[in-house]
C-alpha cells in the first residue's frame, strides 16, 4: 500500500490505433489528476520503471470526476535487464527530442501483444535515447508518446524475444501522413429510441488505401444538433461511431471513392442493462486479464468491455434478442454465447478460455498434379477453440490451437473441399497434409472391356460398370450393350470401381488408371438366383401415438443387398376403391459406394439384417394454410439460408415472370410466416414477395383398400397456394388419420422385396365435459353427466373423483353417475376422461350442496302467440329444491288479469306485447320470487285493399291513382305498391300517385297494401286509355314512265298517327277493281292509262284518313337495232352508198344519222340511205345512230376502205410479178446448184442460210411497205 510516485499515467481513446488524450505523473502521495471530456470510454494505464504494467478501462460522463485507483505489483526479483536504445529522428534525419519514450516488454502468455511492463525516458538533444525493460519472449518495443500537436503513438517493436543482458536497437521515424483529404462525409447521430440528436459523439475514421499500402486515420465529434463533418482519404473505411451511454456503431469496409460526399448518418442504441463476469483460465482457473468483451447484435451495433486484472469485467450492454456475447484473449480459446438482455437486466456470464497448447501443420497439394496449392482457406473448429488460416506460396500451414479434436476444412478456388475430423495433440506439432480435388478433372484415359457371366462366360447386357474417386464427386461410368462390352474416358488415377448387372451379385475393386491413355479391364459377375426374403410385425396398428408407439420390425436375408427404405404415407384423400397417402418421411440404407447413408436403424449379420423402428406419430411437420385453401399438413425441414435459420418445405414457385420453379418455400423459424422462396441455384425471391404461387410437391402412394393395386406416383402437387399470408405452423405431431408404412429391400441385381402395412394415430385427445358447476340441495341425489365429452375416435373411461365431508377420497366411473351429499359444503370435483390411445383431458367443477332453498319460479321462454288464439303458458321448469310446488299464480299485469294453474291459457284480442309475472309456493308455503315470461300477440288479420273505381281517360291525359279506401283492423297501413305493365314492369308507392300511359290501351293495375304485422292484400282498377286524333294518309309522290307490264311499288309509310296505323287500304281500278292491303305494296300494270290510286289509313281507334297517287302506264318500248351494212372497199373518188335499211324497231325508228371524219372535219348525214364520195384514199369507220319514237337508241358502225389508183395497177397486172419473181428464184437455185459440183455425190439443196448468204443487204427485196 506503499504509495508510487513518479508513476506515468496515460489516459488513450481506444480507437483506430489508439488515441492520446492526456497524460500525468504521480505525486509523492501516488496521486494523479487527468483532465479529459465527458462523454466516454477510455483506457487507463500505468508505468514505471519497478513495477509491472497496469491497465484498465473506464467511463467518464460530462461533469464527473472519476476516481480509478491502481495497485501495482512490484517486479522484484526480475530486473530490468534489457536494453532497447536509438534515434528519434524525423524524414529530414532532425532530432525530435520532444514528448515521452515509452519502452514495453509483451506479456509472455501473448495476451494481444499487449504490455505486461513499461518503462518511459525522453530524448537527448540529438535524439538519442536508452531505456531499460525485463527480458520478454514475447518480444516488446518502443512507442513516441505526447508528442505535441500529434494524438496517434509512433513507434518500433518486434515479436521476437528479449532475452536477458541484450541490447536491441529500435529507432523511431517521424513521418508526416500523405494522404489527401480528397472525400467528405457528414451527417447526424440520433437517438434510435427518441429520435433526437446526440452531441458529443466521437466519429473515428480508419481507412485502408490498397494502391499505396497504407493506412489513414482521422476524428471528428457532433456538436449540438448531432450533425458532423469531417474529410477524409480515399480507400476502404472502417467508421465507428462512439458515445457514453450508447453502443458503439460499427461500419466494415465502406469504399470511399475521391470525391465522394456521403451522408453517415446513424442511430445509436442505448445501453439499459449490465452485463458482469469472470473471465479465467480452464486448466489453472488462473484470471485472464485484459480479454476482450464483446457483445454484437450480427449487424453494426456493438458493446464492448475489458477484464481487469482479475478476469472481471463489467459491460454496459443494449437490449436484443439473439445477441452474440464472446470473449477473446490471444493465445487462448474464443468463448461464446446466444443471449437475450431486456432493459434493466443484470446479467452474469463466466468465461473458461483453453489455453493454446498444439500445432497443426501440413501442406496442401493438387490431386491430380501435384502441385502446391498456395492461398489455400484452412477451417479449424473444436468443442473448445475455432480458428481460420491459409496456406502460403508453398502450400504451407502452420496454426497454433488449443488440442483436441478438430473438424478441418481445406478449400481453394477450382477446387473441391476437403473435409476431416484430426485429433490435435498436446505439446506437439500434428501434421495433417491434403490433397484437393480439382473441380475440372480431365478424363484422358479409355476404359473399356465385357461383363460376362463367370460359369458361361456370355456377356451380360445392361450392366453398369462404375469408377470412382472415395470421398469425392467425381466419377464415371458406362453401361455395357447387347454383347457386354462397355466403354468410357476416366481420370488418369488409381480409384476405385464396381460392376453389377440383372440376376447378379456386384463385383467391388480397385483399378490403377495411371500413366496410360488406354485401359482394358474385363469383368465377371457371379449370378444371383435369389431376390430378397423378408417377413415384418408391426404392432400396434391403432391409436398410435407419442406415448404409444408403433414398432415395426423387419427381417430381410440377402448376400447382396443394396437398398432398404422405409416410406411413411399419411391419407390424403380417398378414390373410388383406395386411398391416396402423401409421403411424410423416409428412413434408408445404401450399400452404394457412391451413395452410402443410413438413417433406418438395423444390424446384420452375415447374410441377414434386422430392422427395428420406433414410430411416435411424429415427423418434422407442420400446417400450410393460407387464403382461399384447406389447411395441409406438409412434411417440412429446418433448413439455414446464408447464416439465417429457417423452416423449408419443397416444392415449385411460379409467378409473372418464371413458371413451376423447384425449390424451397421458406418460412420464419418462429412465426411460421412465409419469407422467400429459395430456387435450386440457391437464388431467392424478395423478402416480402406477395405476387407468386408455391405448389408443394410429394409422393403419392396409391392403394386399393383391398390391396389389388399399389402404386407409387411421385410428384405430383397438392394444390397451389398464393405466398401472400401463407405460413407453415410446425407442428411435428402429425394428424389424427390413417397411416401407410412401405417397406422395400433391394439387391445389386434388381431384385426387391417389400412389404405394406398400415396403422391409425389418434394424436387428438379427448374434451372432458363434466356439464358445469352444480347446486343441490342437501340429502338429495346429484346426478353427474359425462356425455358431453368427446373425442375423435372414442371415450374408453370415465372417472369422478372428489372428497367426502371427512376427507375421504371418492371415486366413482361411468360415463352418468349419481351420488348423495349428506353434508352442506362445496365440493370440487374432478372428471378425468381417457381415449382409447391413452390421452386424458380433466374437466374440474363445483357442487355446491345447500340447505333447502325457496322455491324457484320459471315462466318459460317468450313466445309469439295470435290474436283471438289461445296462449298457453308454461310453468313446469319451475323447481324446488326439496319440497313440492302447490301453487301456480299468474299475472298479466297491463290487463290486471290473474291465473292459476301450471299451464293456464289465455286469448288476447288485441295484438301487443304482454309481460305476464309467475309466482310459485312450496308445500312449506315458501314463495318464490316472480320471474315474467313476454308473449308478443301477433297481428293476423288482413288490410283490406282499395284501388278505386275504374277510369276511362284519353291518351295523353294524367291518371290518379288513388288507395285512399284501403283499412286495416290496426288503423295504419304501411306500404302502398301499384303495379302494372306499360311498355315494361311499372311499381308505384304511395296512397295516391299520378300516371300518365305512354299509349292507348285497357290497363289492369294492381294495388297491395301491407299493415305492420308485414300482412298485405290486393285490389285492381282497370284504366281505359282512348285515342281521339285521327291518322294522316300520305300515297306517295305520282308515278309517271310507268310501261304495261312494269311492278310498281306504292309507299304509304309517309302516313302518320299520334299512336300508330293499324291498316293501310290501296284502291284502284285496272280493268277491274283493285284492293291492296300494306304499308308498301308491289303492283304489275296491264293496260295503259293514267290511274288515280286511293290510299285509307286506319288507327286501333278506328279513325281513318285517305290521300290519293297517279300513275301514268304507256306501252312498252324496246329499243332500236342499228344496221350499217357490210364493210366496203372502193377506190379514190367511187361513190359510196351508206345504207341503213337493215335497221330495226319495234314500233318505228324516227331517226337516221351517220357521222364519220373526212380530211379532219367531222361529217354528219342523216337518212336510210344515203351517197358520199371519198376522193382521198384511207379507211373510214362510219357509225349509224337509229332513234325511235321514245327516244331509244342504237349505233352500228361500218368500215370502208378507199384505195389508190397504184395499188389498181399492181392489182391488175400481178401475174406480171409472179413470173419476174420465178425467174430470180430459178437463177438463184443454179449458182447454188453449180457450187456443189466440185464435191462428191449429189448436191444437197441449199439451206435458208446459205441462200441468204448468195445476196447482200443491197441485194434483198425492199419492205412490203415500200414495195
């Protein structure tokens, strides 16, 4: 207790690299004084040259003085023989002789690298200094403090011992930062709880810059509105954000690019709870001081502590569910907890830390190559210890652990994981080396060769052969064809392989596929003659449940199994002859190398295996529901999607975009609400998708109920469910239903045999209803009932029990019991009842047992009588305890009318409502207080309804309607409804109302009237609306160019009535009378004349108007046929006859023109018959037009062709030409003829060409145009 003086004292943020904030000395009394700002958490620690290094950790609010006492531990005997001495130099090689040199020595238990002695000096005036330390084989250093105008420490250490009488040279650089404060980041820190800002908060900023390898650290704190600003370098930013009273905010690997301007705002989460410790060695129970405490909520909200150097800490904690409490001291085991902290909470969590004891080394090489594989992750996890480590450029790696046993995983890029299970020893290096297989495996080497049958020799079709690597993916194989040769490209390493076809046993061995690109191995295969025998119980087989299991046993006998399964269905749903049952679970074997797993429990021996289960009715379940389905019950897995645990249920998701997707709906752990969908490449939807669909998809065990048919369909859906309000509430005890086991053993040969057996699960259990609390009366029979209690298959027992007056147990059974209470009192009663599955469910009630009471009066329920009916009353529910009831009295109290009697009747002429008062009296004269019975008299007799006289209005003209004559017995009517037809449903309301009909007609309308009683009745009025205004006949416009024979077609639709025209009359002689009936009417003439038509128009009124058309008829005329006569040829000034005798009509043409042009002037002549002379040659078209008497036209046309007086000559002397012409033709055959004289045999005729060739062009005939 000695005090220190001349002690250093030094007050540091532990942020960043650690912060300076302010330092002292001891005085001669060993005290200290530091002033610092409220508002958080710092590090104290103390130093001196005797004693070894204390530290500790401790909060400081605004205003507060704190006082933290120090008991240092003198080092004596060690002495402080260690020298560390050198220069404190800047970048310019100036001496920097201002602030503290603060010398260190590790702790050698490696705690952090954290000092366990301290020792300070300064500089001399050329920066040279020297100070002493104890030896340390944890290495120590050196460290410039207080350095004026600097807050971060700048130093030299090593991890490399201090042995004892060395000296060691550590000289300090001073360096100026070179970074640019080329980014911005501002905002505001609230509180997450009030939302209201937070002064004072320290933001510290680390930044990494990858390019330039060099850290960057900078701080700012908010001021009074929470906000901050503060530039910072570019690169990867750890930001912390820190505050007394609050837990620290933490933000990992942020990028800060040059430029950038990030708004940081936080909330930060108040601490409202304490959580306290110790924190000790598990071996020596020895306290580990200066471990950290750490509590994180998973995201960036963190609380930390220190233990002290007694192992305690004490942590200022914030409130959470699922918090990570864990604590870490190098060279120790890391400890961990899960915890929950509400506000207010003091906690207390121990720490047993294992001390690191072993190594674990080896290297990690390629499979295939050999090579070393550098960059390798190492994964080491124990009960105890947990750590993570890579292999260097060689493949190397070396961990320091606490020993025990590890799981190990090795993994690389392009490389398949290994893992393992390495026992780590104690005191010694344990050396586990790997090898990694590539995820690409080159398949360079042929396998090839026959399965053949080993007695026959023949080759075996369909068989498979199978190469692989143990405990990998990778392998290959081949099925052999019709002749048993098979074929494939393997890997080039020494593996494994098997064969096994139909009808044989498996064949298992190893092949060396190295060094070689080609391989023949052949195979024979043993037959296998015998399938799988196997025999089963099953017990019970109804009312299976959790406390009542089903056990099933299986014994199977085969040399060569491969398979055995165990399926369990539940009912689904029923067909016509069966039962469909969704699978819920499996439990399996496999003997396959390639998929070797066990979840059925069985044993063998030798050829035989024994399979025993245990079934409890339940499986990893629950119900699916949501809207517009029937709940489901589903078989469901935990399942853990990127650190987060879920329920998963298998099946398919389809929404606008992606249809029938496989994957997992997943569900929150806790409430079962649906979250996401996780796809089969281990993508998902959003969190919160409300758009898609899930189809659970199973398997379908289908069986005729008389076991003809069994068949196992798998996956098919069982329905589609919208994701929106679907959750899965997991329940692992399974419905109360039907239940199918299938059992299936298989062999290597495709041989099975299996078994089916069904069982009921009654997981339901019963409701006990023992009827409720019940008052009897003393020395009376209390009957007690059962019979309301159920259950969904049936009650096997009923027991009563209770205690008597003294004490005595009582217990009675049945499902109706009656029992005599002898003593006034209260007795609880307890009614037990049991299923047949052995499920109980208790129903406790009261008896209270009372002396003799007076008697109780019940009038009955309300009832609804009619009027002038008899109204019976009913007094039988009335009851005394004990005694008789003599007397029955009634009163009905508004008419003042009494009765007697149990069941008097009485006849209410009025309707109304009546309260009628019961009073009854025992045999001992008690009276009963009166209890009232209401009988409401209904109202039965009809209103009687009146629609008035019938009317006869004209059209046009507004109708009353008026009920004003309807009564009723009560004096009111309630509603008043008028209905009729008029151009559709009419309905009208109200005593009288007004109508007026859209057209003439006989209307019936019926009126009904309805009292209060809802009673109604009808009466009708007939209105008889007339039409006075007469129709307008319209005929038509008069008719003229009308021939005999014409149809023409007379329109009265022109006529109009205020209603409408029922008939329209045509009348007219032609030759006769005529009368036409119709609107529109076709008639054909006969005869010619001028005819006057009379058309009558006639209304439904019978009023009629006429109006009259003329029609002119003449004859019929066809048209003229104009005849030109035949085309002429004549020569230049011959007189032409154009001649239009031919032409044709039927009554007379009166007109004949003929109009043709003659030396570009148009000429136009007219006559039969007329003369023209044509002096210039050509050819003219002339065309007749004949005309008759109406008008009528026709034209003909007639050519004439005038020639030349050249032309004449040709024409006269042609045989003049024709002989001109046979003499060239003559001449030309002779000198062809005589040019073939020089050659051999006759001269063939000359061809077309070689006449051609004897002319030239000058030589030919001229055109015919020029001739």
């Amino acid at each position: 207790t000695t005090p220190v003086e001349d002690a250093y004292v030094k007050v540091m943020l532990m942020m960043g690299d650690g912060i300076q904030v302010n330092y002292s000395f001891t005085d001669s009394l060993g005290y200290y004084n530091i002033n610092l700002t409220g508002g958080y958490d710092y590090v104290v620690f103390v130093a001196h040259e005797d004693y070894y290094f204390a530290m500790s950790q401790t909060s400081v609010q605004s205003g507060e003085t704190v006082e933290r006492d120090f008991m240092l531990e003198a080092i004596s005997p060690t002495e402080t023989s260690v020298l560390i001495m050198g220069y404190v130099l800047d970048e310019a090689d100036d001496p920097v002789t201002d602030g503290n040199i603060f010398a260190f020595a590790s702790d050698p238990s490696g705690s952090d690298g954290m000092p366990y002695y301290g020792n300070l000096t300064t500089a001399e005036i050329d920066g040279y200094f020297e100070v002493h330390v104890i030896p340390s084989t944890t290495g120590g250093g050196v460290y410039l403090m207080d350095l004026e105008g600097s807050s971060v420490m700048i130093g030299n250490e090593t991890s490399d011992p201090l042995e004892d009488g060395q000296s060691y040279w550590m000289n300090i650089t001073v360096t100026a930062p070179v970074f640019d404060d080329d980014a911005h980041l501002y905002g505001y820190v609230t509180d997450s709880t009030t939302s209201s800002p937070i002064s004072g908060v320290m933001i510290s900023v680390d930044i990494y810059d990858d390019m330039a390898d060099e850290s960057y650290f900078n701080f700012t704190i908010t001021d009074a509105s929470g906000y901050f600003d503060i530039n910072v370098s570019s690169g990867s930013m750890d930001i912390q954000f820190q505050k007394y009273g609050y837990a620290s905010y933490m933000g990992w690997e942020t990028l800060v690019e040059s430029g950038d301007d990030l708004d940081m705002s936080v909330e930060l989460t108040p601490t409202v709870a304490t959580i306290r410790g110790n924190i000790t060695d598990a071996i020596t129970t020895d306290p580990l001081s200066y471990s950290s405490v750490i509590l994180y909520d998973g995201a960036n909200t963190v609380s930390s502590a220190t233990s002290n150097g007694t192992g305690y800490y004490e942590l200022r904690a914030f409130e959470g569910a699922d918090l990570q409490l864990f604590t870490e001291v190098q060279g120790y085991s890391r400890g961990y907890e899960v915890i929950d902290v509400n506000s207010g909470d003091e906690l207390w969590y121990d720490f047993e830390l294992y001390p690191v004891d072993a190594w674990l080394t080896g290297n990690v090489t390629d499979m295939i190559s050999g090579d070393p594989i550098a960059d390798c992750y190492i994964y080491v996890r124990s009960d105890n210890y947990e750590d993570w480590s890579n292999t260097n450029s060689t493949g190397y790696y070396n961990m320091s652990l606490v020993s025990g046993t590890y799981y190990v995983q090795i993994g690389a890029n392009d490389y398949m994981a290994n893992e393992s299970t390495v026992e780590v020893l104690s005191g010694v290096g344990t050396v586990h080396d790997v090898e990694l297989l590539p995820w690409n495996i080159p398949s360079t080497v042929l396998l090839h060769g026959w399965v053949n049958d080993s007695v026959s020799n023949n080759g075996i079709s369909n068989a498979e052969v199978v190469v692989y690597l143990p405990d990998s993916y990778y392998n290959s194989r081949a099925m052999t064809n019709n002749t048993g040769y098979y074929e494939m490209y393997t890997a080039p390493l020494e593996m494994s392989m098997y064969a096994h076809g139909i009808g044989h046993a498996p064949y298992f061995d190893t092949m060396d596929a190295t060094g070689t690109l080609d391989l023949e191995l052949n195979i024979l295969l043993d037959a296998d003659d015998y399938s799988p025998n196997g025999s089963s119980t099953q017990s019970p087989t109804e009312n299976v449940t959790w406390f009542n299991p089903e056990l099933l046993h299986y014994d199977i006998q085969d040399y060569n199994l491969k398979t055995m399964q165990l399926l369990l269905f539940m009912n689904y749903s029923m067909y016509d002859t069966g039962t469909n049952y969704t699978l819920l679970r499996m439990w399996g074997m496999s003997n396959d190398p390639l998929n070797t797993y066990s979840t059925l429990p069985y044993m063998v021996a030798g050829d035989q295996y024994t399979v025993d289960l245990s079934w409890n009715a339940s499986v990893d379940g629950g119900w699916l529901s949501g809207a517009g389905n029937d709940d489901l019950y589903s078989a469901c897995s935990p399942m853990n999607y990127y650190g987060d645990d879920y329920q998963s249920a298998y099946g398919f998701y389809s929404n606008s975009t992606v249809s029938m997707q496989s994957g997992y709906a997943m569900f929150d752990i806790v409430s079962g609400d649906y979250v996401m969908f996780v796809f089969g490449n281990w993508s998902s939807t959003e969190v919160g998708d409300v758009e898609g669909t899930f189809s659970p998809q199973t398997t379908i065990l289908r069986m005729d109920w008389d076991m003809s048919s069994i068949n196992v369909v798998s996956g098919p859906f069982v329905g589609e469910w919208s994701v929106d309000g679907l959750e899965l509430r997991y329940d692992y005890l399974v419905p109360s239903t039907s239940y199918s086991m299938l059992f299936m053993a298989n062999d290597w040969g495709e041989r099975y045999w299996f078994d089916i057996s069904t069982a009921s699960v009654d997981n339901d259990p019963p409701v006990a209803d023992s009827g409720g609390d019940i008052t009897a009366v003393v020395d009376t029979i209390v009957s007690l009932n059962a019979s309301g209690s159920s259950d969904n298959v049936g009650i096997v027992s009923y027991v009563w029990e209770f205690e008597d007056p003294v004490g005595s147990p009582q217990t009675l059974t049945g499902v109706s019991v009656d029992y005599e209470f002898d003593t006034i009192g209260d007795y609880t009663v307890t009614l037990t009842v049991t299923d047949g599955a052995g499920h109980e469910d208790v129903d406790t009630f009261v008896i209270a047992v009372t002396p003799d009471a007076i008697p109780v009066a019940n009038a009955g329920v309300d009832f609804t009588v009619d009027e002038d009916e008899p109204a019976t009353f009913n007094g039988t529910g009335s009851s005394d305890d004990v005694m008789i009831i003599e007397n029955y009295t009634w009163t009905i109290l508004s008419l003042d009318i009494t009765m007697y009697g149990e069941s008097p009747s009485y006849t209410f002429v009025d309707p109304g409502t009546y309260s009628v008062e019961l009073s009854v009296t025992d045999s001992i004269g008690q009276a009963s207080e009166p209890d009232t019975v209401v009988v409401t008299v209904e109202d039965v007799t009809l209103p009687v309804a009146d629609a008035g006289s019938d009317e006869t209005v004209s059209f046009g003209t507004e109708v009353t309607l008026d009920g004003s004559g309807s009564s009723d017995n009560s004096g009111t009517i309630e509603s008043y409804v008028w209905t009729f037809i008029d151009d559709g449903s009419v309905e009208l309301t109200g005593e009288t109302v007004d109508y007026e009909f859209t057209e003439p007609g006989v209307y019936t309308v019926t009126l009904t009237v309805a009292d209060a009683a809802g009673l109604e009745d009808i009466d009708t009025v007939v209105i008889t609306v007339v039409d006075e205004a007469p129709p307008v006949a319209n005929a038509g416009a008069d008719l003229t160019g009308v021939e005999v024979g014409d149809t023409v077609m007379l329109n009265g639709s022109g006529s109009t009535d205020n209603v409408g025209i029922d008939e329209y009359v045509w009348t007219f002689v032609d030759g006769t009378a005529q009368e036409l009936s119709g609107r529109t009417v076709n008639y054909t003439f006969d005869n010619v004349g001028v005819f006057t038509i009379t058309l009558t128009v006639t209304d439904a009124a019978g009023f009629s108007d006429t109006d009259v058309v003329v029609v002119s008829v003449s004859l019929a005329n066809d048209p003229p046929v104009a005849d030109a006569g035949e085309d002429q040829n004549v020569k230049v000034d011959a007189t032409v006859t154009l001649d239009a005798s031919g032409s044709t009509d039927d009554n007379a043409i009166v007109t004949y023109t003929w109009t043709f042009d003659y030396d570009g002037e148009p000429v136009i002549l007219t006559g039969v018959e007329q003369e023209f002379v044509f002096e210039i040659a050509g050819t003219y078209n002339v065309t007749l037009t004949v005309t008759d008497a109406q008008g009528l036209s026709d034209t003909d046309t007639v050519e004439i062709v005038v020639e030349s007086s050249a032309m004449s000559f040709i024409a006269d002397y042609w045989w003049a030409f024709a002989v001109i012409a046979a003499a060239v033709v003559i001449g030309v055959a002779a000198a062809l003829m005589s040019r073939g004289k020089g050659g051999k045999g006759k001269a063939s005729p000359p061809t077309e060409n070689e006449i051609a060739d004897e002319f030239d062009d000058d030589d030919l005939p001229p055109p015919d145009d020029e001739l």
